[in-house]
C-alpha cells in the first residue's frame, strides 16, 4: 500500500523548517500498512491548563494523514493529496511525556481517501482518534 522506498530520515527531512519540526513530531515507524509519529507532550503542545492542546493532537493526525497519502500515490511526481476534511475526538488527557499517532488507511480511492490516526499515551492509553479526508489532485 505505501511506498515504502522512502526513509524515515526523508519523512522526518520533510518535516524541517514547518510546523512539524516546530511541534517536534518525528517519524517513528514505517510499515507497508500504517505510518507512526510521535509527538512531545511539552510547552509546544500543552493549552493553558498544562494539558496536550487538542489542536495539536489535530496537527499531528493530519501530518500522519497527509503524508500517508503522499505515500500510496503510484506516482507522486505527477499527483498530490490535499486534506479536505479532518474531525478528532478528545478521549483522554495527557500532561508529559510523549502522545504515538498511528495512521492507517480507511479507504484509498483514485480521487479520495480516508484515514484514521490513533493518538495513544505512552501507557497505551487512548488519547485522541481522529479521521481525515484528503483528495487527489493532478499537478500542473
């Protein structure tokens, strides 16, 4: 299912100099059925109330997301995927450490695609489980 040629050292390069590096989400394990990352629980990612911020529970399912579905194009010098819709539910809270997304497909379709990203707790706990639509767009 996914192009597996690709390093995690090249996943985590294409994190460089955005928000991924800026929240400090690493690539961790890549599979031919699901893509994980991690992501600190710190002042980076915490709201207010020292909890994990939901909106960065939301970024990191929607970086797993995307580059998911970069990595099932046959031929991603000639298509790309842009996300369209995105939805989490908030189960758990966390308050340090580090929060695991795991990303894998619902559907790969020529046009659409739909992935699920669970987010759990160093413990295993679930934290977040979110789902992301993206579209496959020609590139011109």
């Amino acid at each position: 299912m996914f192009n597996t040629s690709y390093s995690l050292e090249q996943l985590n390069a294409m994190g460089q100099n955005n928000m991924l590096n800026h929240l400090g989400i690493e690539f961790v394990e890549l599979t031919a059925d699901y893509l994980v990352a991690k992501m600190p629980v710190d002042h980076r990612t915490k709201q207010p109330m020292g909890l994990l911020h939901g909106g960065a529970s939301v970024v990191l399912a929607e970086s797993l997301g995307s580059v998911a579905s970069f990595l099932s194009l046959p031929d991603p010098t000639k298509q790309t995927a842009v996300g369209v819709e995105i939805n989490a539910n908030h189960l758990k809270s966390a308050k340090s450490g580090f929060v695991y997304g795991k990303c894998t497909p619902i559907k790969i379709g020529r046009n659409i695609q739909v992935w699920e990203t669970q987010i759990t707790n160093e413990a295993g706990d679930l934290i977040c489980v979110s789902r992301l639509t993206t579209m496959v767009i020609d590139i011109k």
